[in-house]
C-alpha cells in the first residue's frame, strides 16, 4: 500500500499542484534567476506526449538500466502527486517506458512521467492521458540489460542535472524545471510576482501604452549613452519591469 503525501514543509505537494496551474515553466525559471537559485532545466527537446497540462510535483528518481523492473520498484516508494523522473542516459536508440508503465504509474499514485530519453506507444498514451514528456517517439524498446547501480533509485540524471527525493519537478508545455523543496515556496512567490507584473504589463499594452514607454527605454538609452555598462535588466530592476530577468 502506497504512503500518503508527506505534507511537511511550507508547500505541500497538493498546494504545488494548484499554484503552479496560474503559472507556467518561464515564470518558474524567471523566478530562480532572480533569486539566485540554481537554473535546472531539463535539455530542450523534452517536450510534453500531450500538450496542454501544467504539473507540479515532487521527484521520485529513477535510473533506467535496461528493465522496466527498476520503474515497479520505484512505484514501491510513490506518494500521491510524485513525478517519476527517468534517467536513460538521453539514449535515441531506444524507447524505455511504454503503455503498460505508464497505465502503473498511474495505479501508484504518480502524476506524470519526465523521461530523459523516448517513449513508445504513443497513441496509448495519449488514450491513458498521464501526461509524459519525453524527447519524443521510438518504436524500439531496449535489448540490453546493463549491471544496476547503486544509485538506481535515489537519484536521476536528466542532461547535466542530478535530480533527487529532495526536489520539486515543474513541467508545462515549454519543459521541464527541477527546483530544491525546500526553496519551492521562494520560487513559486516570486514567479506568482513576475506573473501579476507581466500581466498588468501586457493588459497596458492592449490598452495602447507601448512597453517602451512602460520601461522608460527613452531613459535607459540615456543612461546607456553615459554608462556603457547600464543594462537593461538592471534598468528594468529600478523601473519595475519583468520583460527580462
């Protein structure tokens, strides 16, 4: 029987979820750089099997050596709202989770499957709904069966990122984005700050107020003009924009 959510901590897994679908992945990262929080992001091309879906959710890491017995085992440890994170190596040479992995997930609790590698069985995944992102589609499983570490189930690699337990997977139609736990609150109110900015932002341009003039750009091109190393996010930083961070 599955462990309920652990809901220890300033943002609950559940709380992560519904913050997270006003938001999106640019708001996410945005927010990490203003920080000063590591920027983890899974390499381009890990995009959604079903676009349209926002998730939020802890990481529950997995690395791939060839059987999808490692993925059961991992269903093992879930809680409700976990994102299954799977390391295979970034392989283009095979697909190593499918429709019968994904419909488990399912059973345990899991609310998305992040692959750093392909998937299979497209049009079944599309039927189960449990969103995946992936690199994209490979008909092939694997054929090799590679000596498991002892890492298996403690950590994922996911390009040059080591994903563990201890972080917070957000994932939208843009990527996906691995944040600390313990600093997702931090992340998730400035990103929530950024949004109410850039929307009061773009409302003032619909209304006819160019962003040159909500910026003051007049200004900071006379500034530049006398401090070659006036920047423009620092311009922004002192007139309150979010264009950039």
């Amino acid at each position: 029987m599955n462990e309920p959510a652990d809901t220890k901590g300033p943002t609950a897994p559940a709380a992560l979820d519904e913050r997270f679908a006003a938001l999106a992945t640019p708001l996410i990262a945005d927010a990490c750089v203003r920080l000063g929080e590591p920027l983890r992001a899974a390499p381009a091309g890990i995009l959604p099997v079903l676009p349209g879906r926002r998730i939020a959710g802890r990481a529950l890491p997995v690395r791939h050596y060839g059987s999808v017995d490692v993925f059961l085992e991992a269903y093992t440890r879930a809680a409700l709202g976990d994102v299954l994170v799977i390391d295979n190596e970034g392989r283009r040479d095979e697909a190593c989770v499918g429709d019968l992995a994904v419909l488990e997930a399912g059973t345990a609790g899991i609310a998305a499957v992040v692959v750093w590698g392909l998937h299979r069985d497209t049009p079944d995944l599309l039927e189960i709904g449990l969103p995946v992102f992936s690199y994209g589609a490979h008909a092939p499983g694997p054929v090799r069966l590679d000596p498991r570490g002892p890492e298996a189930l403690s950590s994922a690699r996911v390009g040059e990122h080591t994903v563990g337990a201890d972080d917070v997977v957000f994932a939208d139609d843009d990527g996906v984005l691995f944040v600390a736990a313990d600093r997702a609150e931090a992340v998730l109110e400035t990103a929530e700050e950024i949004f109410r900015t850039e929307r009061n932002q773009a409302r003032l341009i619909r209304a006819g107020r160019t962003l040159r003039d909500q910026t003051r750009f007049d200004l900071y091109l006379e500034r530049r003009a006398q401090d070659p190393a006036y920047t423009f996010r620092r311009h922004l930083r002192a007139t309150g924009g979010a264009i950039e961070e």
